[in-house]
C-alpha cells in the first residue's frame, strides 16, 4: 500500500513547541504534534470503496493487515505528520474558548488520483493537547453514524466531508449515553475521515480572540493559498481578499445549508467549530434525519430545551456562525461595511438556493415562468407554502411524500384524458407517507392543494420530464435514524452486514432500488421514542 503524504499544514503553520502529549492551552501555534495512541485489536467494520479508489488503495490494499494497522492509527507512516490543530468556538451561541481536536488526529495530507489534496484524519485515535475531560476516544455507535452519513451525504450532492473506514479498536470505552449517570463499557472505534481540509470557522476565532493577529493571518494566508488561490490578487494576499473570501464562504455555505433542507437533515450541533471553511457538512454527532416534516424538530437531547438548532433554524443559525467567523477576520480586512455586505449576500444567497430547491422538488424549473392564458393564481413559491403547512397538520414522512409526489397524475385535461379524475387517484401515491390516517378535512385539504398544483404544473408547461427531474432531487433512501440504529445494534452484536448494505442502498438515493423497500420504510412505531433514533445526545 502506497500513500504519499504531503503535509502542507504541518510545514506552512507555526507548530506548538512542546509535544508533550497533556491536557492545556496552547499559544501562538495552529496544531500539536502527537502520534495516536495504539489500540489493541484492529477490525473492518466498513469501507467506503468509492473513497479508497480515489485515493489510489486496491481491493487488496483494503483488506490488509496493514490497512488496519494504518488506520487505526497503530503504525504512522514515515511521511506522515500526526497532528492535532488548535481551535476555539461558540458553542450554543456562548463563546467556549479552546477547543481544539481532542480526540481525532490528522495524519497528515495525500494527493489523491484526481489530484486533489485530502487530509486523512482519524477520529478517536487517542488523546491530544486539546481533549480535555475527555479521553480521546470514540464509540462505535456514533463511529457508524459519522461513516454512514457522511457517505450518505455525498452521494446525496450535499458538501461533506467523507469517510475511508470504520474500524473497531478491540477496546472498550466508557460512557454515559443519555447523561443520566448509566455509564456502560461500549465498542471503541475509529472513523478515517477524509477531506481538503478540516478548518473551521472556531479555526480563526481562537487566535482572533487571543489578538494573536500574528497566528491568524499565518493561518489565513495559508487558507487562502491552499484552498482559495483563485482569490488572491496577483498572487498576494490583500485586505480586499478576506472580504471576498468572506463572500464565498457564505456562498458555499448557504447552499450546503439549502441541500440539507432539500433531503431533510439536521445537523444537531451547528457550533461555529463544526462550520467547515470549504462550506462542508462537517463533525457528525447527534444529527438526525426528518422523518415526519417538522421543522422544530432537533435530534440533540443536549438542545432540548431551547432547540437553536432545530431543523427549521438552521439557515438562521448558520448566518450567526457566519457572522462570528467575520468577526475574527475583521482585524485582517479592516473592512467592516465589505464584510457586513457579504454577510448581507448570505441571505440572499440562501433565500435563492432554497426558492430554486423548492421549485425542483415540486418539479418546476428554477427559472419556468406562466405561459400565455395562464390560469392559475398560484406561483411555485405560493404552493410550497401551503404544502408546508399541509405536511405540518399531520405527520407526514418528508421524504416518502416527495417522492410520491412525483407519481401524482398530471391534470387529467393535459394528458388528454378524461377531465376528471377522482380524488382517489390524485391520492394514491401520497398516502403512504402519512403516519396516521388523514381526516376527511385533510383529504379534502389536500385534494384541492393537488388541483392547484396540477394547473400551475400546466400553466408553466413543466410536465414533460417532471417525474424525472422530481426524483433527481427528492431522494428515496436517505439514512433514516432508526435504520442507522438497526446496523448499529447488528454491529455491536459483531454482525457489519447492514452497516455494508445501507452503505450501498444509499450509494444511489435517488434510483428506485427494487428488492430493498426494507430502506424506504418510514419510521416505525417502537422507534419512535427509542434513544439512538430520536434523541442523541453529544456522548459518543
Ligand atoms: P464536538 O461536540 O464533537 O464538536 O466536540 C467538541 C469538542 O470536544 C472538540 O474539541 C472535541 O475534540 C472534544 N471532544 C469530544 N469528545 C471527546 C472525547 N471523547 N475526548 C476528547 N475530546 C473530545
Ligand atoms: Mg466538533
């Protein structure tokens, strides 16, 4: 097996002196040098297969001996540069102070078979500088679901960082997973998570907060060279550079964040150390899937009480972050007004991806405006809306009824048919999605919000191709939370059979997958106040 690193993180960026490997403060230093802490008994719990190709690893390499011991972070490569980097953050809106990766530890970076540069980073490898009161370690409930999902994320089009493997340790760890003092010795396991970066917004709010100007430019400058060199002016870096890096970065970030309103995701934790610079869904902890539609729904027991980061807050939330990450470059633009222009365009910027979205998940073109004689009142825009507070009348399965959506008949006149069609008909294919059986209000509420949708479907003369284009953005298989536990239970049992399977199902979300209906199912009842599958809370 051959990786060649290239660490421009480790070269480029002051290192902190000391490389004792003990809990404290750490100035003036963008990471710690420290190797991972061996494990006793290495094994594959799963592998993406897309991931190792791209970074060049065989079948063979994959099934290696070596590859456990590689991954699991018992043999560090002699070119590589084990680190773990130094960040701060806000953690549900109140400033935390140093936080840091204290329990995953970067190998170090490899270009991959495109070209691209990939940071390998291994999550529970041990404790570093920054863990706290923590011990370095991860469980192999929350290992799955952070391999699983950001798989799963990928194959979406949603931007996340992704995985190479999940591996066992062969130890165990301590935890309390509901925090209600009922410590059990879980599964230990460690996750590879791969990406061109792992820099986050808490990245440059540490040394911003600290006045460190000197560490924080050190570290934006490279940033800049690194992943954004088409922003620099003539090879340099400009004040006027961090204001339009600032502006893409809100860019990047408000589509990621209309991507997961489109397939339904909650991240859980959105603390401005889990906001990626390169806009990627990054750091999956209690995240949660929308089953049925409701957007104060969170899945994070932690966040129960005030729910910041509910499903319907977070393009809101992410503007916050946004603003808390502009705040610790403003010592480097000094320019307030560029910056607070920028932060301006998140909204605008958001508000378009989203209104695009929606048009698409109705099957509408972004752009299709009324033809001629147009008879309907309703804009695309307009039938979301009521069709939101339709889905909030009853559960409703988010994903199961997109997806039946798209099988609803065009209007019966535009086909040439008859022009009628019961109401039967027109429901069909939605009523698999609802949790409970829809009152007669409801059916009548919904028969007529069909209509509506029928006609504006012929007025923008958009039905040809719409199944087609419906499917391509409403997905059929996304990672429900009760699936995600159901290979988790198998797995603690040593049994990885579903964590493979629901890696494959959800390799391709949005083709139906005949003899996999098991995955499309929504939600069942004992799942549905069952921990792991509708709370989480940050024990991992
Ligand atoms: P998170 O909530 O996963 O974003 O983690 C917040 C901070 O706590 C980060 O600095 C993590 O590295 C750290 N952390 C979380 N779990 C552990 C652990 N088991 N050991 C050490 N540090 C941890
Ligand atoms: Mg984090």
């Amino acid at each position: 097996m051959r990786l060649s690193f290239d660490n421009s993180f480790a070269r480029e960026l002051p290192a902190d002196p000391s490389v004792v490997n003990q809990r404290r403060q750490v100035f003036g230093a963008c990471y710690s040098r420290v190797v991972p802490t061996p494990v006793s008994a290495p094994y594959l719990v799963g592998v993406s297969s897309p991931v190792a190709r791209a970074l060049g690893l065989s079948e063979a390499d994959v099934h290696s001996k070596q590859f456990l011991e590689l991954f699991s972070g018992n043999l560090v490569p002699d070119d590589a540069a084990p680190l773990a980097a130094c960040y701060g953050g806000h953690q549900f809106g109140n400033w935390a102070g140093q936080l840091g990766d204290g329990r995953a530890i970067s190998l170090g970076e490899v270009i991959d078979v495109g070209g691209r540069r990939q940071e390998l980073q291994l999550k529970g490898a041990g404790p570093t500088p920054y863990s706290r009161m923590g011990d370095g370690r991860a469980v192999l409930r929350s290992s799955i679901r952070e391999f699983l999902c950001s798989e799963a994320m990928h194959h979406l089009g949603v931007p996340t960082t992704r995985a190479l493997c999940v591996l066992g340790t062969g130890d165990l760890v301590k935890r309390d997973l509901l925090y209600d003092g009922n410590e059990r010795l879980e599964p230990g396991a460690v996750v590879c998570r791969v990406a061109p970066s792992f820099i986050r917004f808490g990245s440059f709010e540490i040394f911003a907060s600290r006045d460190d100007l000197g560490t924080l430019r050190a570290l934006a400058e490279h940033t800049l060279r690194r992943h954004f060199p088409h922003l620099l002016d003539a090879g340099k870096v400009t004040p006027s550079t961090y204001t339009r890096w600032f502006a893409e970065v809100c860019a990047s970030t408000a589509s990621m964040v209309a991507h997961w309103m489109r397939v339904g995701f909650v991240h859980g934790v959105l603390n401005t150390d889990n906001m990626s610079v390169l806009g990627l869904t990054i750091d999956y902890g209690p995240y949660g899937w929308i089953d049925d539609y409701d957007p104060t729904w969170t899945p994070n027991t932690t966040d129960a009480a005030t729910r910041r980061y509910r499903f319907g807050a977070q393009p809101r939330i992410a503007a916050w972050n946004l603003a808390r990450f502009a705040e610790s470059l403003l010592p480097l633009s000094r320019d307030l007004s560029g910056m607070e222009a920028a932060l301006e365009g998140y909204a605008g910027a958001f508000d378009q991806s989203n209104r695009d979205m929606q048009r698409q998940k109705l099957g509408f073109l972004p752009d299709s405006q009324p033809l001629d004689g147009a008879l309907c009142a309703d804009t695309p825009e307009s039938l979301h809306e009521s069709l939101l507070q339709l889905m909030g009348r009853v559960e409703t399965d988010m994903t199961l009824f997109y997806r039946g959506l798209a099988q609803v008949p065009d209007a019966a006149t535009d086909a040439g048919g008859s022009a009628e069609q019961s109401d039967e008909l027109l429901l069909e294919p939605l009523l698999g999605a609802y949790y409970s059986e829809p009152s007669a209000g409801l059916r009548d509420a919904l028969v007529s919000w069909l209509h509506r949708y029928q006609r504006c479907l012929v007025d923008h003369g958009v039905n040809v191709g719409r199944r087609e284009r419906m499917d391509a953005v409403n997905p059929k298989y996304v990672l429900r939370n009760y699936l995600a536990q159901l290979a988790i239970d198998e797995a603690e049992d040593g049994d990885y059979t579903l964590v493979q399977q629901l890696l494959e199902v959800l390799s391709r979300p949005y083709e139906e997958q005949p003899g996999r209906e098991r995955f499309e199912q929504k939600r069942p009842e004992w799942a549905r106040s069952r921990p792991g599958c509708s709370m989480l809370s940050c024990s991992s």
